[in-house]
C-alpha cells in the first residue's frame, strides 16, 4: 500500500521523539495513563481533532470540527454504559497528549473494541500507544472481556503496531485496517 508507505515515511522517528521529550524537559515517566472524565471533554475533544488531522490530513482528509467533537464526546460520557471506557495520557502538567476509547463490540468474532487510539506526533513511538493498549486489554480481561479487534483504516501507518503486538487482519479487504486479537491475555501482561 503505496500510501501506507508514504505516510509511515512522515512518521517521526523514535530517537527524535524522546530527543523533543527531554528538550522539553519532560521524561515518559512523567506520563500517567488514567482513566477520563466528563471534565476531560473540551481538552479530548481538542486532542482527538489534532491526532485525527495528523494522521488523515497527510491524505487529504479532514475530520469533524473540535465543537462536533465535544458533542460526540459528551454524548458518550452521558451514557450510563459500564462497557465504555476512555483512558487518557497525561502531562505533569495535565495536558493531554493522547488517548485510548474501548467498549464491548458489536462484532460477533470478538467480544471487545478497541475504537480509537491517538497519540500527538511527538508522543508517538515511545511506547505510549503499546502501554495504552495494555491497560485496555487489563480492563477487558478484569470485565471477563477476551478478545478484542479494532476497526482502522489501511492507510494509517500505525497498522504495523497493531501486527507487532500479535494481531492479525481481520478481513480480507485491502482497504481497510481491521486487525484482532483472538485472546488478549499477552497483551494484558504488557508493561505499565
């Protein structure tokens, strides 16, 4: 996939990554993964129109507005649904620079959804998205949850990740980047 290739080509590179952290002053251990809340939405719905424009824009794609965004993000966290859940990755400072929103699917070959996952570019590659993914993977396995998928799109680079931590393509259409998980238990192991 030409596009894949060209977009992972835009991607920045690990080393650079964690060279910006420390010229910020900032170390990964000064990063905390919790759980969101209502009070999170304006900041999430921000961080989820910029992580979303990074990684589509380079195709010409443009996502919601951050006020439609907020609507979304309010309407889920109105829902009493105890198989939703958003964790967000947190500053020292408390801005958010990424996140993770899973629930319970509605696919039948997997119980669980992992339906978004953003980092800001220059939180990605650091291991952050493979922490994230963990911590879903703990929450769904506490909740009896065993299997999970994602539903992506194949031009997004991130789809090797998704490989390397022992997925496999859920369809066989080229277009899209649906990859599962048939047990999460490796990745519930995944370090904090």
């Amino acid at each position: 996939m030409i596009w894949r290739f060209i977009a992972g080509l835009l991607r920045p590179t690990p080393r650079g990554n964690l060279r910006r952290l420390r010229a910020r002053g900032e170390s990964l251990a000064d990063l905390t993964i919790r759980d969101a809340t209502a009070t999170d939405v304006p900041a999430l719905a921000r961080l989820h129109v910029v992580t979303w424009n990074a990684t589509y824009g380079v195709f010409g794609l443009k996502g919601p507005s951050a006020d439609v965004r907020e609507q979304q993000w309010r309407a889920k966290f109105a829902k009493d649904d105890p198989d939703w859940f958003c964790l967000v990755v947190e500053r020292a400072d408390g801005a958010l620079v990424g996140f993770a929103q899973a629930n319970r699917s509605d696919n039948p070959a997997y119980e669980g959804e992992l339906a978004k996952i953003h980092l800001l570019r220059d939180y990605q590659r650091l291991g952050l998205g493979r922490r994230l993914v963990g911590r879903v993977a703990r929450r769904f396995v506490a909740r009896g949850i065993t299997s999970m998928w994602l539903y992506g799109d194949a031009r997004n680079p991130s789809s090797r990740a998704w490989v390397a931590l022992g997925a496999e393509k859920c369809d066989a259409d080229p277009g899209s980047g649906n990859y599962g998980w048939q047990d999460i238990a490796a990745l519930a192991r995944l370090p904090e």
